[in-house]
C-alpha cells in the first residue's frame, strides 16, 4: 500500500474549481485532507475491492484518491457539470488504473443503483455555512445512510455531537473521528482575507 504522503503528492496535481459558486460552498478539498481520509478508509478495509461513491464530487479529489487505491469502481456524483468536466481532465492527470463514472445528479437523491452491501461513501459535503444552505451536511449524510455500508464525510468544528446523534437515529455508529486543517482561499467577494485555515472534522460512520 502507497503511503498516505505519497497519496497526497499523487492528488496534488488535481485542480479545483475554476468558477466556484458560493450557493454550493465548493472549495477544493485539500490533497493532504483528502490521502488522509483515503488512507484511513483503506486501513480500514473500506476501498480496495469495494465500490466507492463520492457524493458531491466537485473536481474529484476524493474519488480520485479513492481510485488509487484498488477499488472495484468508483463514482463521482455532483449537481454541477462544470467541475466534473474538471474532475475528467483530473482524472488523465492523475493517472489511476481505476476508472471513475463522473455523474451528474443531486447528492442529496442520487440517481444511482440500489445500495450493495460493499459501498463506501466518501464526501466533503457543504457545510452550510451560507445562508439558506443551513443543515447540507444533513441531507447528505440521508444519501450516505440510504446508500453505503460505511460513508467518510468532512464537517465543519463542532460537528461530533450532531453527527453521532444522526448516525444513532439512522442506524449507524460513528467508529472514528478526527480533527484536520481546511485551508480556504480568498475566492469569494465576502472572503477579507488572502487565505483563511479552519478546523474540520471527518467521521466514519458504520451504516449497520
């Protein structure tokens, strides 16, 4: 298994978002964030050979990541077309041995399958930060449980209490959680500074 630094200098070449709209919250999720939570899932027996969704794919960092590690096929849902054409030109630049089905569609009703017992889901949904974009997180944690096995998923600081209450409503344990950096970068007309870094938090959340 690759290291988890070399799973971040591999995703490093991955764009973001070249006309980011503030109603999605879409930020790039940073590589080292992303070969963290990739590598965790992989510890965990959550990607090779499994199929990975990635809801709210954005550009691809997740789902390319996830692509790297052997899985059986990955997805990347997103509402919005102009990042998953990114998320395509990403992909060749990466390199993965898998390939990934770039859907467009709602994350929060995925126009997929029915669920299969080996799905992980993986996302950085928005936070809800904006106003009228309150509890996104929410709505997608609802897909995450209709549809995976186990699901990996960013939120914002002081996230735990509202997300292991959900996972416990919804038949699911959050098994492990930890703290990150999430750099944001001055790319909105509301941002006042050049570069802001804020603590997030991502759980895994087994669906039982």
């Amino acid at each position: 298994m690759p290291t988890k630094s070399a799973l971040a200098q591999q995703l490093a070449v991955v764009a973001g978002f070249e006309n980011p709209r503030a109603s999605l919250e879409q930020y790039r999720t940073p590589p080292d964030l992303a070969a963290h939570l990739v590598h965790t899932a992989d510890l965990q027996g959550d990607v090779e050979g499994r199929t990975v969704v990635d809801l709210g794919c954005g550009t691809g960092m997740l789902a390319l990541g996830a692509a790297l590690r052997s899985p059986e096929t990955v997805v990347g849902l997103d509402i919005d077309p102009a990042p998953l054409a990114t998320a395509r030109q990403n992909e060749r630049k990466v390199g993965s041995t898998t390939s990934v089905s770039w859907v467009r569609g709602d994350a929060t009703a995925a126009p997929l399958c029915p669920p299969v017992e080996e799905t992980t889901v993986v996302m950085n949904p928005p936070f809800g930060a904006q106003s009228g974009n309150e509890h996104a997180d929410r709505q997608f944690l609802e897909t995450a449980a209709e549809l995976s096995g186990v699901s990996y998923s960013v939120h914002n600081e002081g996230s735990r209490e509202f997300v292991e209450a959900f996972a416990a409503d919804n038949a699911g344990e959050v098994t492990h959680a930890f703290e990150t950096e999430f750099e944001l970068p001055r790319q909105f007309d509301f941002h006042d500074d050049d570069r802001r870094v804020i603590t997030a938090e991502v759980f895994r959340i087994d669906w039982q």
